[in-house]
C-alpha cells in the first residue's frame, strides 16, 4: 500500500518529498547521483526573465547548525530554461514545480506566462520572498498588499497551479499567508530563509561579498514549524512545508504543524542522498507510530478532533 | 563516479603546525584517477558543523586502497577532523573536480610545480605522476615559515626543490614569484595551487609563453556543482553572464579560462 501518495492543486505526488528551488539546480547534478524518478517533485532554481551572474564571492557562510547564503537567483534566463533546462527533465516522471523571481511585476508575470506552457511544469512556486537581491524579492514579500497584488497578476496569466513562498522576514506571517490567499494563490510554500550575518574573526568584516544572506539548516526548523502551524490554521489552501528538514522525523513534524508535503534543501548539501533516505524510511516512521498514511499526520498538533495515532501500535 | 563512503582512519599525523596528514581507505579509491581532484569531508556528527569541507587529495594509493590528504587545521571543521581517531570512520563524498592532467606535459620535458602553503598537497600525486610519464619535474613551495613547511623531502626525491618562506626562516625569504623569477627558463608547463594573489601572478606573467594550469580555492555548499556557490566569472565575459563553477568545472583552470 502506497502510505506517501499525495494529490495537491497540479500536483499529483507519488511521495510528499521535494528537494527545494535553490539546493538543486535544474537536477543535473543530482540525476547523476541517483535517479530522481523516485523524487515526489522537484523545484527547480528560480528563473527570472533575463540571465542573472548572482552576487560575488563568498556567497556562503555557516552559522551554527546552519548556513548563510547569498547566491543572488543565479540562472541562465527564462529562454535557456526552456530551452535547455526543463527538456532535459523531460525524461523523469516527475512534476516539476518552477519557481519564478523578479525585479517587477512584469518579470513575474512575463516568466509565469511562458514556463506555466512548459508541459512537466505543473505548478509554479512564486519567489516573493528571496532575501539576497537588490530589487524585487523580498520586499514583494513583506508588504500584504504588494504581495496579493503580484499574486494575482501571476494567477491572470499562470496555465498551472500557483504557490507562493513566504518569507519569515515578516511579523505577521497569518497577515501575509491570507492576501496571496486572497490573491487567489492556490497553496503556500514556507519559509524562505532568514535574513543573517557573520562576521571574520580577523578582518571584522561581512564574511558574505553581498554582506547579508539567507539562514537556512537545522537553526530555522523551530521558525518554520512555528509558522506553519499558525498559516495552516488560518488558510484554506495547502502548505508545502521547508526549513531545515533533515530528517524523516522532521518531516512528520512539519505534518504535525500542518504541511501537506514538504521540501528539503539545505541538507542536500550535507547528505547529497537525503531525499532518497527520506523517503524509505517515511513507511517506516509512520508505521511504527500508527498511522496508515501520511495525510493523516496533516495538521495533528491542531486538529482537535484527530485521534491518537498509536492506539493502534 | 561519485560516491559516498565512510571511510576508515588508517593514519593521521600533525606534519607541521596545524597540518595533518591522513591516509583513508576503502572503495571509493577505485573512483580516484586524477591529480588535483578533492573530496567533500563531513568533520563531525550531527549538525555541527553542518556542511562538507572540501579538502584535496595528495596521494592515491590503489594497491592498498587508500588515499591521503593533507590539510590545515584552521577552523571548527578542520580542527574536529584532526582529533578523529585511527580505525574511526570518516563520511566521505568523492571523488570531485577536474584535476590536473599530467599528460599535458610531454616526456623529456620539464614541467614546474608552483605550490602555495595548503595548496602544496595536491602538487604531489601530480608530481608522482608526472615523474612516471618521465616528464622533469621543478617544485617552488611556498610557506609562511620554518614551522608549517612539510613534504619538502618528499618532493625531493622526485625532482629538484626550491622551498620559500616569507620571514625567511627556511629556504629563500619571499614569495615563490622571486624564485622563478631566477630559475632557468627550461620548463614548458606550469601547474600551481594556492593563494589567488600566486595564481594572479603566474598568470600575468606566464600565460602567454608557457602552458599554465592553475587550481583554485573557493568557498563551497555542496561541492557537485548544484548550489552555486563557488562559481567565477569566465575571462572571456569578465562582467557578463558566463561562469564557470570551481567545484564541478573546476578546481583546475588553464590559466586565462576564468577570472581569477
């Protein structure tokens, strides 16, 4: 019996693990690791309209039990990726969720019109929330008003489902979550990273080139999980969970809070084999705490009217 | 190919100060061919440190299935990794990068080796190589003092051997510049690794007379090419779009290929 399968707008998931957008480029790299057949989705490096070079060197930073990064949406262009990129993962029966990012409206709407054609993309992440670029990004991100806005541009012109990712840069995240809800958002992606710093010992200096970066790792799991089971209660749309998954335990907690699947990034770097791992041992972990499917694991920390899981153990 | 292998502890040294040597073995020595190429190290359990140190590899040993690596014990990583214990395993990914071909280099030849600090290591397995292709072999090693030179008598016995130290307590106070600088023009190739500022400067001044091969060193995330983190721009669209990747494209460059 299949205890992972998930049905979410667009997307029709064999397993509720995803690498997330940024951890795993156009999957080259992973395809030549193991075969990403077995990969619920996969959300693929954001593309803006034009080709991006990303900010200097060093882009990354660790922190403790994380990473900072400012890698600055790196992509070649909404042309390459279409004619390159998305074809070539073609050959896996994999949904591919494309996150799309920009200076302006315009660029959200000019790369959602073009990729939501692409037949394997079935959904599209919109990256309102991107912490390392100058313009764009995060502060469609912050802003309710500006966000439903650019939500509802891209939803005007998207052949394919729309999930928005929502920063933790914010302080009312429930505020956020319902306007691009209102903008008619068909699911959630949550969270982004977290705006960070370090500092060199020697120098005193920003270690980062672009000086800030995202936090992301093990670190922001409790700010995640925190979000989640806030936004899940206060939205009618699904949530993809991601934010310093590294294990299956860590995936039934992001249920817990209200996740209808989930993504892993950052522990693609530790672990290039995380996502496989997951997933064989996910039947396990949930057998063993009584639960038949992991649906029924959505939401359990709030929902009052589900029962015990292991009463059956 | 890539794999993923823990990895047993069969030796670990302090050579100089706060420089290990460590020789591991097991399988994922039959995926090692190349000079120059390096491997992705997880330093601790748990999620501290939380990524891969990426360290290059100095000796591939195929008949006893080992290899070796030498590196500075310089931060939290690096510093758990040289307290781990013989017959203890290590959590390795590799092996990764594009190294140095040797056989770029034509036999009767000589080639010069240019080695900064902890980016000597590398230099020799290629120089074992490059001495078993009957290839010449010059090294210039540079180090910051006495105390953190190591290998000097290693590389001796494959060629001739200039050591530099920069307050001059051992071999020829300076750089490794002001030694070439001198030497006799007879090589056709240069390879180095170490310092951008020594890699900057064997390119200005030997890129257009001699075959030059550099090996660069970068911050890395995940060391197979997905996370861009390590990428520089290409020579060619110095402030364009163009990159390479130092991780997957590289470490080893000609010199001219990327900004450096």
């Amino acid at each position: 019996m299949n205890m992972l399968d998930i049905q979410l707008p667009g997307l029709d998931l064999k397993n509720p693990i995803m690498p997330a957008s940024g951890c795993f480029g156009f999957g080259k790299e992973f395809g030549n690791l193991y075969d990403l057949n077995i990969l619920g989705a996969i959300m693929v490096k954001a593309t803006t309209p034009e080709p991006r070079f990303g900010n200097p060197t060093p882009r990354v930073a660790e922190t403790s039990s994380g990473m900072l990064n400012a890698i600055g949406l790196q992509n070649p262009g909404l042309t390459n990726v279409m004619k390159d990129e998305l074809p070539r993962l073609n050959q896996f029966d994999v949904p591919i969720i494309a996150n799309i990012a920009g200076s302006q409206v315009e660029d959200y709407v000019t790369v959602a019109r073009e990729i939501s054609k692409v037949s394997n993309v079935k959904a599209l992440e919109l990256n309102i929330s991107c912490p390392n670029v100058k313009e764009g990004g995060i502060t469609f991100g912050t802003d309710p008003v500006v966000a439903r806005k650019v939500t509802e541009a891209v939803k005007a012109v998207s052949e394919v489902p729309v999930y928005v990712k929502l920063s933790p840069n914010v302080t009312n995240i429930v505020e956020m979550a319902q306007a691009v809800e209102a903008g008619g958002a068909d699911g959630l992606t949550m969270i982004n990273t977290l705006m960070g710093m370090r500092f060199d010992m020697k120098t005193g200096k920003p270690i980062l080139a672009n000086k800030t970066g995202g936090l992301s790792g093990p670190a922001i799991k409790p700010v995640a999980i925190r979000m989640i089971y806030e936004v899940s209660q206060a939205v009618n749309i699904p949530i993809i969970g991601m934010g310093g998954i590294m294990t299956a335990e860590d995936v039934i907690e992001f249920f817990y809070a209200g996740a209808s699947a989930v993504a892993v990034g950052t522990a693609n770097f530790t672990d290039p084999f995380v996502c496989p791992k997951i997933i064989e041992e996910l039947p396990v972990l949930l057998k063993k705490l009584g639960f038949n499917h992991i649906s029924e694991c959505t939401g359990r920390s709030w929902n009052k009217h589900a029962q015990f899981a292991n009463h059956r153990a | 190919m890539i794999k993923n292998e823990a990895m047993k502890i069969v030796s670990q040294q302090e050579i100089a100060e706060s420089i290990y040597e460590l020789t591991l073995s097991g399988s994922l020595v039959s995926e090692m061919n190349q000079p120059g190429q390096f491997v992705h190290i997880k330093t601790g359990n748990g999620y501290e440190p939380l990524l891969r140190r990426p360290i290059s590899i100095s000796a591939i040993d195929k008949e006893n299935n080992t290899f070796t690596m030498v590196y500075r014990a310089e931060g939290k990583g690096t510093f758990l990794l040289s307290q781990a214990k013989n017959d203890t395993e290590i959590d390795v990914l590799g092996p990764l990068g594009n190294g140095f071909t040797p056989e770029v280099a034509i036999s009767g030849e000589t080639a010069l080796l240019v080695g900064g600090g902890i980016g000597v290591p590398p230099l020799y397995e290629l120089s074992k190589r490059l001495t078993k292709l009957g290839v010449n072999v010059i090294h210039v090693l540079g180090f910051q003092n006495a105390a953190t030179v190591f290998y000097e008598e290693k590389f001796r016995a494959l060629g001739e051997t200039y050591i530099t130290t920069v307050d001059g307590s051992h071999g020829t106070k300076g750089f490794v510049t002001d030694v070439i600088d001198i030497l006799s023009n007879s090589y056709t190739t240069i390879f180095a690794c170490g310092p951008t500022p020594m890699l900057r400067a064997l390119e200005s001044a030997y890129k257009e007379t001699k075959e030059v091969f550099l090996s660069l060193e970068e911050r890395m995330g995940c060391g197979i090419g997905a996370c861009f983190a390590c990428v520089c721009h290409t020579a060619d669209d110095p402030t364009g779009f163009q990159y390479k990747k130092v991780c997957s494209d590289g470490p080893v460059f000609r010199a001219g290929e990327v900004v450096l």
